[in-house]
C-alpha cells in the first residue's frame, strides 16, 4: 500500500481498533485515543480549511507514538503520523516548551556529557541538579550512565560494505554495544564504517518539533544516500532510529530519497537472517532463563523477532519471548514530570510479567526500555548484540 493511501482519511472507518491498542487509554482516561485526536481531529482541521486557527487539543501531548495503534488500523491509516504533525501546532506553556525542547535535543546534551562522562554523572546524580531540572517539569528518576570507549573497526578492504548507525543511545551510554555489533558485522565479512550522523531526530519530532525535524531527516538522507550509492547497507541496531529511516522520514520528508533510504535499512538481526553460514559457536549459556522484550519500534517494523531467534537455541536454556506489553518510556516521555505516573503504570504489566517468569536475564534491543525495565524490576537487561558477540567463533 503506498504510503499516500496509508495516511488516506477516507481509509479511517472509526471502528475504534486503535484505542483498543493504545497504552495511554488504559492509563490516562482523559486521552481520548488515537482515532479521534489522530484522524478525527485531521478531518475537523481540513474542514476549516486555512482560514480558522484551529485550536488543537492538548492531550496530543500524552501520545507516547508508540505506534500500536497503527499496527492495528485494519485499514493501514497511520493515526501517529496526524499526532506528530499535529503537536508541533500545540500552544502548550513557556515552561512546557522548554522542557520539551531541551528533551528534543538530548543529543547535544549527550555530546558534553561524553567529553568527561564521569563528571556528568556524578552531577545527574546530585540533588541540586535533579531539583533544578524538576523546576522545569523533568522527572525525578535516574538518568543513563554516560560512557566513553574507543571503537576498533577493521580496515581491510572488503566486496560487502555495511555503514553502522548506532543512535545515541549507543554512542554515548553503551558503546559496548556498538563495539559488539561491529565485530559481529566483520565476522560476517563486511567491510564496516560507523555512520557520520547524529540523531535520527525521533526526540525531536516526538516532542512536536515537525519542522526541524525535516530538516536533520534531509541532511542525514543525504549522507546516507551517498553511502548507498558506493554499495553500502545500512545497519541499525536501535529500532527507534531503525523505524525513523525505514518509516518516519518517508513521512516527513516524502518523495524518491526517502524511498531509496527505506529499501537499504536493516536492523542488524534482520540481515543475519539472511546470511549463510554465520559465526557463531556454542559456549558456556548466559543465563537458565532469560526474557526477551519486544520494543514497541521493532515490532512496527514487521521483521518479526530475529535477535529471539538466534539467541533462544545459543544463550540460554529458556527464552520467554513477549511483544505484548509497552514498557511505558517512549523515548524522553517518561522523564516529564507529568507523564512519569502514566509511563509507570503503562510499563507495570510488563514488569509484573518479568517477575512472574522469574527469568534472571531480560533482552531487549531498545535502550530506554532497558533503564525502564531496570527501574521497574531491578533485573540486569542486555543488548541483544552484546550476547550474540560472546558467541562469535574463536579465529583460528
């Protein structure tokens, strides 16, 4: 279906299956769900037209953009794409802004922080800071550990070619993860480059910043597209930036360039599947029982669950494989201070669901649902890639 047809109002039949599927609805009764602020609400803003300011209701901002409502519109209708586009028209307070545009940018904050990380995280932890940053509506919770470690990348020359988009989340809090992919790319026999982009701009457009959003999501395109060009794959490890080059930049930036980007995308699951005759070896298992989590962004990719796949039989005894909890985090939203109470409660299934299972080990590709799972649970949760990379075959 082509991605003009999926944002196609006349597709929306009000049948309500989003709202059935929306984690803010059953935490926050005062959101009226995704069909009436997401296609409902596009319909009321075309029928004004242009001449009447419309006055967009507010609770667009307890959209989470979670994308479960548009993994269960029938009809492909996208409600989270109308949301997006439609916050950056919210007038919310000066204060509001402010929070929300600091979150935006965690990227910059995120680069100072990694100059001397152990300065940085001794000042996140202190009263004065978490008091300051709650003066303008922050959560009081822990933020990630800030760390920096030098990447090793090979420098043969070599016929496949992957170009590594980490995120954020990797780069500046668990390069390990970054240096565990690498390596897990070369045994496969590509020739690997870390990408030159920063942000994918998902805390950006998140967080109703519409129009600087298209403008990073046009620069990185093209700097993406000139590796694609020499014969590079992309390779992703979190489904967040995963879902913004597959996806969300086709939204906001439509036309042949994005379409190019969409094709050469993988999550780096995704292409082992593909590939014959991979490196790893049986060892030692890592755990008896482990729980594996499905990010909300992975799951809107419909890859299904590759890294479950390859590690259920490699790295332990038992995996517990779930994909029907949200962790409640989405991004930055679970560190506002109004929004902390709901991603709470959002996530509480999934913690109870953890401890149920009395797995030791939880798994999850998604950065921020593992500091949610860890602070819900208190569970040690893994990068899928950090595990597979410890059974990558000895060379001879």
């Amino acid at each position: 279906m082509s991605n003009e047809k999926e944002r196609n109002l006349d597709y929306c039949l009000k049948c309500s299956t989003c709202h059935t599927q929306c984690p803010v609805v059953k935490s926050h009764l005062p959101f009226p769900g995704p069909k009436q602020m997401g296609p409902e609400l596009e319909r009321l803003r075309l029928a004004r037209g242009n001449k009447e300011t419309l006055e967009i209701d507010e609770a667009l901002n307890y959209c989470t953009n979670c994308k479960r409502c548009d993994l269960a519109c029938p009809h492909g209708v996208k409600p989270s794409f109308y949301n997006l586009k439609n916050k950056g028209k919210l007038q919310n307070k000066f204060l509001i802004r402010f929070r929300d545009w600091i979150l935006a940018h965690n990227v910059w904050w995120s680069k100072m922080a990694g100059r001397v990380p152990a300065l940085a995280n001794l000042a996140l932890r202190l009263s004065l800071t978490k008091r300051a940053m709650g003066m303008v509506g922050i959560a009081d919770r822990d933020f990630p550990i800030y760390r920096k470690h030098p990447i090793k990348i090979s420098k043969a020359v070599r016929d496949k070619k992957a170009l590594y988009y980490a995120g954020c989340y990797a780069s500046y809090n668990e390069p390990q993860i970054i240096q565990a992919a690498v390596n897990i790319l070369e045994s496969c026999g590509y020739q690997v480059e870390l990408a030159p982009v920063a942000c994918c701009g998902t805390p950006m457009v998140s967080n109703g910043l519409w129009d600087e959003t298209a403008r990073l999501a046009g620069k990185n395109t093209d700097i993406f597209l000139k590796y694609i060009e020499q014969g590079y794959k992309i390779v992703t490890t979190c489904p967040s930036c995963g879902l913004a080059l597959k996806e969300e930049y086709e939204q906001i930036i439509p036309g042949e360039k994005s379409k190019i980007l969409k094709a050469n995308v993988w999550e780096l699951f995704e292409l082992l599947e593909e590939e014959d005759n991979l490196p790893f070896e049986p060892a030692e298992k890592l755990a008896d029982k482990a729980y594996y989590h499905v990010p909300c962004h992975l799951k809107a990719q419909g890859i299904g669950i590759p890294a479950a796949n390859l590690l259920k039989d490699l790295a332990v005894d038992e995996l517990v494989v779930d994909d029907n909890y949200c962790c409640g985090i989405s991004g930055t939203y679970g560190f506002k201070k109004e929004k902390y109470p709901i991603a709470m409660d959002i996530g509480k299934p999934l913690f109870d669901d953890i401890k149920k299972s009395r797995a030791t080990l939880v798994i999850s590709d998604c950065g921020t649902c593992k500091l949610q799972i860890v602070h819900g649970t208190g569970i040690e949760v893994k990068h899928p890639a950090e595990i597979l990379a410890r059974y990558l075959k000895k060379a001879q």
